[in-house]
C-alpha cells in the first residue's frame, strides 16, 4: 500500500493506494496521524478509490485511525469505497462506524 496527503478545503485526504494489508504500512499510517494531530490537524478523509483489496488487519488500521482522530477532538471519514470494500465494511457492520460517502467533496463537506 502507498498512500499520499494533500488539503482539500483544510480537510487533510490521505489517499491510500494498493492493497490495504496493516504491518509495516499501518505503522506509518498510524506515524502520519499523530504527525497531523500534533500540528493541530484532526480532520482526515481516507480515500479508498484507489484501494484494490483489504483485509481484517487493514480493517484494524482504519479503526485505529478512526479512533487517532477522534481522541484528538476530531473525526475521519471514508470516500469512494469500491463496492467490494463497501461490501466487506457491511459484512463486517463497521459500515455503522464509519462516515462514508460517494466521492472525496461530499466528505470534505460532511465536516461542516
């Protein structure tokens, strides 16, 4: 997995890119957050339309993300879930935890 941040109506995106599997890249997902909480930083949508696969421990790493930005006073949102990720976030009822939305502006503005 790689993934990339960019401000978008000072929202922070992190495009995550790849096979979202947790280990090594989790760590540094995980490293990026708190980089972003300690610049005063806490709301974060994951865009997720470029994300070929996840499994559990992928699932564990937005969780973890999740709960990051919420300890912080803040919130994360998904964006442009493929409809096999959508499926695996249904199945697993984490759909009913997450804020996901069509597209990476709807989001964004979700904020206000």
């Amino acid at each position: 997995m790689k993934f990339k941040t960019k401000e978008f109506k000072g929202v922070t995106v992190i495009e995550l890119n790849g096979n979202v599997m947790g280990g090594p890249d989790a760590t540094e997902l995980n490293e990026e957050l708190h980089k972003l909480v300690s610049g005063g930083k806490n709301r974060v949508v994951v865009d997720l339309g470029d994300v070929k696969f996840m499994n559990s421990s992928g699932l564990g790493m937005l969780i973890r993300a999740l709960t990051t930005m919420r300890n912080a006073g803040g919130d994360m949102k998904l964006a442009r879930a493929s409809e096999k990720i959508e499926s695996l976030l249904i199945v697993t009822k984490l759909i009913t935890v997450f804020d996901h939305h069509e597209s990476v502006a709807k989001a964004v503005d979700a904020f206000k």
